[in-house]
C-alpha cells in the first residue's frame, strides 16, 4: 500500500514502507473536525473564530506539502518556503482575535537585552509566518535516523501540551497516533516520511502560536535550531553537507557539520544510542522550557 524504500542505516538495506506520517495527518484532522462539530472550541474561540479548524487546516497544510516532496523531491532552496502557506490560517486567526479583542493576543515579545519589542501589525504577518517556517524546516531538518524524526518532535510536543493549559485537549488524539507512529518508526518498521515531518512541524509552530506558548517552543527546539545552524553554515560558507557512515554496525563521521555528525565525530554509535542521545537533549530543553513558561513568560 505505502511505497518502500531502503532502510539506510541497517546491513543489508532492507525496504520499508515510508509516507505513514499522512495517518497522523488524516487523524488529527478528523480529531479536530469532529471537536468543532460539538462546539468545543466555542470554550477556546473569541470573535467566531475557530482554532480547532485553523489547527486542522495547518496540519493539512503541512501533509500536503510533505506528500508533494515525498512525490517531487522538491529542492530546499523551494521546499524552504512552502510553509508560508500553512500561515495564512493562523495570521487570519490571530488578527480576527486582536480585532475583537487586542488584549487577548500578545503582540509584546521579550528578548534578550533588547527589552520588550511590540510587533503590532507587523506580529500578524511578518512575526507568524518567520516561526511557521523556521519552525517546519529546522525539524524536518533532524531526521534520517529511525525514530528520530519522530520520538524528538513527540518529546517538544508533550512539552507544549504541559505549559499550554486547557488547549492540550486539541491534541490529545494526535499525540496519541504520533506515539504509535514513534514505537514502530524507532523498531525501524515505519518511516513517516516528508509527510509527517512536514505536518508534526507545522503542528508545533501552529499549537505554540494558538497556545500563546511561543518562548517554550523556541527553547525547546534548540538542539534543533544547532543542528540546523550547523548544516547552513557549513553549507553556505563551504559548500560541505553533512554526511554520516556507516560500518554495518555503527554510526562514525571524520567531520562536524550537524548534531549527528558532532555526536558520532570519530566515536562510532550504534543508530539507537545517537536518537537516544538526541531525544535526551531535546527532553533537557523541553525540560527547561516547561519550567520557563510557567514562571517567567
């Protein structure tokens, strides 16, 4: 039924099935659908505005655009953009509430020795989209390891829910699907694909923005934003990409161009302890950022 591709991190290089992110897609979308049939998000909504349907359209946004690549194997320098489009619901969103009611949206962002910066107008269509996007390909960029793509954005997710309050309920379903998905990827059974990479970044970007949960999203994601920092650079400034080998047995680089290839710079790990490793670091900062948003931000 799902296409199969080979497993590159395993002797032999068996296939397995790839693409299973769209039922993650499929049933949150149903999930959040059938939310707003029974008037839940009347408890969440200001101004006739849905954010459970605004949810739902992002995230199948962001399934479509990961189908399409898993399809075209669009370019980065293309696909980078793509999630531009999956903003437009959250900017519409978030500026119906600030028309109805400006206290309910905070447009004041906090930064590091620059103080207090108040957006305004500009939070709504420069501010939201720059975090979809960042957000979409900074995590669509930690992959290619069996469970990484998905036991990492699972761990930032669980985070989210924790600091968001009554919105966790939006995902509760897809979490639970996420998780399933997660157990049989880090078996090295399942891949997700673009599809779920796609759809579970714009499922972050969008629940932190519709949560007012912004600043636990961002420290969360800093061993994202490393590996990301590190592949750009290299990328940009020497024109190197990072590549990681394999021995049939372990993991090894002779360079340091992402955070798989630092972890396993010339000490060979077996796939399971570099995600392992990986997941513990996103778990330090998801960590922190739980404990942040509930008493700073």
């Amino acid at each position: 039924m799902f296409p199969k591709v080979p497993d590159q991190h395993k002797p032999g290089k068996p296939l397995v099935p790839t693409g299973l992110g769209v039922i993650y897609v499929v049933a949150s979308a149903a999930y959040l659908f059938f939310l707003h049939a029974f008037e839940f998000d009347v408890k969440l909504s200001h101004g006739n505005v849905s954010p459970t349907l605004t949810l739902a359209v992002c995230i199948l946004f962001g399934g479509f655009m990961g189908l399409l690549d898993d399809w075209m194997d669009l370019r980065w320098r293309y696909k980078a953009f793509f999630p531009l489009v999956a903003a437009v619901p959250l900017m519409a969103l978030t500026y119906r509430i600030y028309v109805v009611d400006a206290t309910l949206i905070r447009t004041r962002i906090t930064l590091p020795l620059l103080g207090t910066i108040d957006f305004r107008v500009y939070y709504f269509f420069v501010l939201i989209p720059l975090i979809v996007m960042v957000v979409t390909n900074t995590v669509n960029q930690l992959g290619g390891l069996n469970g990484l793509e998905t036991v990492c954005p699972a761990i930032v997710l669980i985070g989210l829910m924790a600091a968001s309050g009554r919105n966790a309920v939006l995902l509760t379903l897809p979490l639970a699907v996420w998780l399933v998905l997660a157990f049989f990827n880090f078996q090295g059974k399942i891949f997700v694909g673009n599809t779920g990479s796609f759809a579970i970044g714009i499922t972050l970007a969008s629940f932190a923005i519709i949560s007012d949960v912004k600043w636990c999203l961002l420290i969360s994601l800093i061993p994202y934003i490393i590996n990301s920092s590190m592949i750009l650079l290299n990328y940009f400034f020497f024109r190197a990409k990072a590549n990681v080998s394999f021995d049939g047995k372990r993991l090894f680089s002779d360079h340091r161009r992402s955070l798989i290839t630092l972890i396993t710079y010339r000490r060979p790990l077996t796939e399971r302890q570099v995600v392992t490793t990986i997941a513990f670091l996103v778990a330090v900062s998801t960590f922190v950022a739980i404990v942040a948003q509930l008493f700073w931000f």
